[in-house]
C-alpha cells in the first residue's frame, strides 16, 4: 500500500525567504490589498481573475495591484494555461517569507509603519475576542539577544508549519507572532546568600 505525501502548499517553488528594502518593493507592501494578494497566494497560485473573485474586487483593480506586485519582484508567473485563445497566468509569491531588510531614510521607515502585521492582526481579531473565540497569550521575559534569536527562529518554523496546513473547512484563521523589546518591569538580582 502506497502512501501519497501530502500536498505541497503552496503548489509552487518559492524560496524561503526574500529580504526587501527597496523603495519600490516597500511601496508595494504598504497597500492593504496588495498584502492579502500575498497572503491568498501562500494557499495556492492564482490567476487574476480567482485573486479579484477572493477579495470581490473588480478584475482590473487587482490586475493592476498584481502588475505592482510584479514590478516591485514579490510576485511572478509561476505557470500559464491556456484557455480558448487566451493564455491565463497563475501567479505566486516569490518567497514564503519576506523579511523587511533595513532602512536607510525616514521616507522608507514611514512606509513601513503601514506594514503592521500586529495593527491589522488586532483589527481582525476583534470579533473573534468579542464571541469569546480568541486564542491568545503575552509573555515578557528577560533573556539575551542570542536566546531572542534562536526562539524567533522557531517561531518562524510554526508560522511556516501553519501556512503549509492544507486548506479546508469554511473559517480562514490568522496567526501572528511578535517578539520585540519592551520597558515592562524587572525585578532586581536577587541578594547574595549569606556567607556560612
């Protein structure tokens, strides 16, 4: 008995990760829609025509937020087939992740307040949090960059394990991540223990 291996998703080779910083590219990220685009296109490549029936936009719209995605290199034709005469192309990301490189000036810093995964993740989940159905925690704790940078990798490794889950059931689900500093309090080294 043959076992088949679950479904690749996406359903097309993507790299793992891009690093952006190019003002171009920031742009593009900054619209809204462009980062539902990004997002729908994580499930599976799409055509135009299936990304503006998801997001119930007219076809032109999200053609042209496409084009934008294709000019700032974060999408690209992954496949085309060809129906009747026309020649219709799936789009995907080019990357799975994309990692905002740094900054050089205040114009592109600017830019990037309005790529705010946890500002729109708060929008989202408010109705969730209002039919008591939201699942979430905060923790602060006081550990060194080195063990900050180990734990987000393995953050990133349950966001990408979630993006790959394949898709069923009617209710999309988000899932956001954050680890950033804070000025939340600390308690002081604990005393020395008395000399014996």
């Amino acid at each position: 008995m043959s076992v088949n291996p679950p479904p690749q998703i996406p359903d097309y080779d993507l790299d793992e990760m891009v690093v952006v910083a190019a003002p171009v590219q920031l742009r593009a990220l900054a619209d809204a829609l462009r980062g539902t685009l990004l997002e729908l296109l994580l499930e599976r490549a799409a055509t135009v025509t299936e990304l503006a029936e998801a997001v119930q936009r007219p076809k032109s719209t999200v053609a042209y937020h496409v084009n934008q995605l294709v000019d700032a290199g974060l999408l690209k034709v992954v496949r085309t087939q060809r129906v009747r005469a026309i020649e219709e192309r799936y789009y995907g990301r080019v990357a799975r992740t994309i990692y905002i490189g740094a900054l050089s000036s205040d114009e592109d810093i600017a830019m990037v307040a309005n790529i705010d995964g946890l500002a729109t993740a708060y929008g989202e989940s408010r109705r969730a949090k209002d039919a008591d159905d939201l699942r979430c925690t905060l923790v602060h704790a006081r550990i060194p960059i080195e063990d900050v940078r180990a734990f987000w990798a393995e953050v990133q490794e349950v966001a990408r394990r979630f993006a790959q889950i394949p898709r069923s059931g009617d209710q999309v689900y988000g899932f956001v991540a954050g680890l950033y500093p804070t000025d939340a309090p600390t308690l002081p080294e604990p005393p020395s223990p008395p000399a014996s």
